[in-house]
C-alpha cells in the first residue's frame, strides 16, 4: 500500500503524520474487503485447476513486506505462502 504527497509543491497542503496513518489504514481496510471478496473465487479456482496463471504471479508482490523478519509469525508466514508461494522460505 503505498502512499504519495506532493508535500514539496508549493501549492499543494502540508501533509501529517496522521493524515498519512489515516490513509494507511484506510488503504488497509480497502485490502482486506478486496481479498474476502476475491480469495474465494480464486481458491475455487485453484481447486478445480482452471487457474493457470498462478506461476505467472510468483514473485509478484516482491518486497510487498516490510515487516522485520524476526517480528513474523511462522502462522502468519504459513497462511501468506498461499499468496506468496516460497517467498518467505
């Protein structure tokens, strides 16, 4: 999720701290609504092998977590290899 400002216009207004947290999480929540609505179909998908384009998407989301490696959960790790197949081994 990322996040732009063109605080350093002249003419644009000043960005803060809380504007730009208020927008993460506005951005985060819009994510987790996007994926309940998407992962079903696509698992299904999957499932019924009329998914092919999944190896096309490996690598995809490269550098998409920021989270330190020490501060992941290997439960968390394990539900996002799903998505992130072997990104994280």
């Amino acid at each position: 999720m990322s996040t732009d400002y063109d605080c350093w216009k002249v003419e644009e207004e000043a960005v803060s701290v809380q504007a730009v947290i208020a927008n993460l999480n506005a951005n985060s929540a819009n994510a987790q609504k996007l994926l309940l609505a998407v992962l079903p179909t696509l698992e299904r998908k999957m499932d019924q092998g009329s998914f092919k384009a999944i190896k096309q998407l490996q690598g995809s989301n490269r550098m998409a977590v920021i989270t330190a490696p020490e501060k992941r959960h290997p439960d968390v790790l394990a539900k996002l290899d799903f998505i992130l197949p072997g990104y994280f081994r």
